[in-house]
C-alpha cells in the first residue's frame, strides 16, 4: 500500500537578515572611518600604493581616462543615480504605493545627509601630484559616487524583488547594478578623485544604509502595514 503523500518540509529561514548585513556594513564603515580619522600608516600607506599605481596607468592611457570620465560624469553620476531613483519614486506614488515612495526617496535623503556630514567632519591628507585627469583635491570620506550607487542599485534591485521581477529580469538587473557600483569605484580611483579607503567607505555605508531600510520597512510590513503586492 503506498504511503500517503507527505507534505515538502519547510525550508530553513536564512539567518542572513538585511538588518544583520546593514549592521555588519555599519560596523566595517565606522571601523574605516577612525583609520581614516586617526590616519592609521598602514591605511595611509594602501591608499597612496593604489593612487599612485592607478595614476601612472592613467597618465599612460589618456583614452580610457576620457572613458572613464564619460562614465562616471554621466552614466555613474550621482545625478543620474538619483534620478533613477526618483522614476522609481514616481511610479510607486503613481501605483497607490505611496508609503513605500517616501520611505525609498527619505532613505536616499539620509544617505546624502550622512555622505555630506561624514565629509565635512573628516580632514585627511589627499593626494598631491601634478594630475592632468583630476588633482584629486577633491577626495573626501565617503566617496559620495560609491555611497549613491550602492544605495541607489541597493533600493532599485529591492524594489525589483519585492514586486516579482521574473528570473531572467532580476538576474540582468543583478549584473548591472554590480557593475555600476564596482565600476563607480574603479573610475573615481582610476581618475584621481577618491582614495581607496573613500571608496570602500561609500560602498560600506551605503550596503548599511540599505540593509537598515529594508529591515525598518519589513519590521513596519509585519506590524501591520501594507503588504507587498503579488506580481508584476
């Protein structure tokens, strides 16, 4: 006699939280902004290694110096990350998701506001060479390009998830949202403009930013806010 049909058993919750990433990125963050508040040499010493190695590759090559310039002037601009963001704004207003609108363009509000404090409030030495790209006089922590992408690309690939994207969709928006962000990165050291250490702190205090965020909009969902919707 066959054994009755049993029911699949329930998968194993992840204990890998958006809240324990962002707290995790938070951590690392801080931790690389008293190095760089403290100037702690061997910090110092990484971050004018990768300038100075990048800087004569540019000098070099001045056709992918003007590459890069293209890119992270306009395709990686902050501006054009914002403005993403601010379509993606929209249409959740537009679809009666207005709730979550505010919170994705208020989170995007508090990333710049962080950015902006951090780089008034951080002094460090900069790099100080005769560039003919960018004399990097420029470079603050954190960089303000790698913070807006990852929180940008960060919120955008949620939204995309939380709406059902397809699998093929979500899968090419992945790939592009990393290549932004590490190609954000790479330009604006490629360039002359940030430090290492400026980079990674953007990136860091951007991943927390948005790990925060989802949490914060999760623990809302389960107290009895809006539910996500079913579908594309």
């Amino acid at each position: 006699m066959p054994s009755p049909q049993l029911s699949p058993p329930a998968r194993p919750r992840s204990r890998v939280t958006p809240f324990g990433t962002g707290a995790v990125c938070a951590l690392l963050a801080l931790i690389v902004l008293v190095l760089v508040a403290v100037r702690w040499s061997p910090l110092m010493t990484l971050d004018r290694s990768v300038a100075d190695a990048l800087h004569r590759r540019a000098v070099a090559e001045p056709g992918l110096v003007h590459a890069n310039r293209i890119l992270t002037d306009w395709a990686w601009d902050p501006w054009t990350m914002r403005a993403l963001i601010a379509v993606a704004v929209v249409v959740l207003w537009w679809r009666g998701a207005r709730l979550l609108a505010m919170w994705v363009a208020a989170t995007c509000v508090l990333g710049t506001l962080v950015q902006q404090g951090l780089k008034s409030a951080v002094g460090r030495a900069r790099p100080r060479w005769p560039d003919p790209v960018d004399s990097a006089h420029y470079a603050a922590f954190p960089s303000g390009h790698a913070m807006t992408a990852m929180v940008s690309c960060g919120l955008l690939l949620w939204l995309l998830r939380r709406y059902g994207a397809g699998p093929r969709l979500w899968r090419t928006a992945l790939v592009v949202a990393c290549v932004s962000v590490v190609g954000v990165g790479l330009t604006r050291l490629y360039l002359g403009v940030h430090w290492l250490s400026d980079v990674l702190g953007g990136w860091l205090l951007g991943a927390a930013l948005v790990g925060f965020s989802i949490a914060g909009f999760a623990r809302y969902e389960r107290r009895g806010g809006p539910r996500p919707p079913r579908g594309s």
